[in-house]
C-alpha cells in the first residue's frame, strides 16, 4: 500500500491573487466576513491553518458600505486609555463619517486570528473610502460578494 503524503500550502506553492470588492450597499458584518475568509485562504482548496494561503484583497467605496438595522445608531466603538476615567466611545454613526475604511478594518481585523499569522493576514488587505485606489499595476480581478440588503 502506498502511503500518501498530506499537502501543507506554504510560501514556495501558494499562488496569490490581487482582489478588488466594491463595497457599495453591501452590510458591513457581510462583507467584512467573507473578506476575511479570503484574506485566510479557506476559499481555496490548498488551505492550511497553520500558513498564509490567502489572497490580497482590495475594498473600494468603503463609505458607502451600509450597518442594516438600528447599528448606525445603537453600535458603539469603545476605546480606553489605560487612565481612570479614559474610556472612550464612538457611534457608529461617527465611525463611518469620520473614517469608513477604519470600520471596515476594524470588522477585519476581529476576525482573524490574534497572533502573528494574523497581523501578516491582515497587512493584505486594502481599504479604501473612495472608487480610486493605487494598485491597478498589479491588475485585479473583481469579485462579487454576495449579501446585498433588501
């Protein structure tokens, strides 16, 4: 009997991607989650927990990204110091008008694991509030994300 020997995807066999997603009316949770699975590689079948398998993944029209429901107004952003007294909170409301890309990385971010495989995920991902972003030279190919809100 022949014994088969079990694939781990690592940086000399993984082929990476550029993606670019138009976040325009798609629910932020939505996005942000299928977004991360990318940026993980568990779309692809070479994917290993323990390497970086995933592809680059660039976000357009971060500011018209919608939160469904009451979370524009009932979601909060809570932020603390380290003083007494130093906690901090955001609307959601805010968030988004002040920096919608942060909304959208922050969403990423908490979906990843929290330790260096998942800062090295993260450093993939492009999020930008406008349609324009600087990457067109490494010509991404554009995706569709389902999940769009009635």
């Amino acid at each position: 009997m022949i014994a088969q020997k079990t694939f781990f995807a690592d940086k000399q066999n993984t082929k990476r991607e550029w993606l670019l997603v138009d976040a325009t009316g798609l629910p932020v949770g939505r996005l942000c989650s299928r977004v991360a699975l990318i940026l993980r590689g568990k779309h692809k079948p070479t994917y290993t927990p323990h390497s970086d398998a995933g592809d680059y993944v660039i976000i357009v029209n971060a500011e018209k990204a919608i939160f469904t429901g009451k979370k524009m107004t009932d979601k909060y952003y809570f932020r603390y110091s380290g003083y007494v007294g130093g906690d901090k909170f955001t609307q959601a409301k805010e968030a988004m008008q002040k920096n919608p890309a942060w909304v959208i990385e922050h969403a990423i971010k908490g979906m990843l694991p929290k330790n260096s495989l998942g800062r090295e995920m993260f450093k993939k991902l492009k999020v930008y509030n406008n349609a324009e972003h600087p990457h067109e030279a490494q010509k991404p190919r554009k995706i569709d994300i389902k999940g769009k809100a009635n």
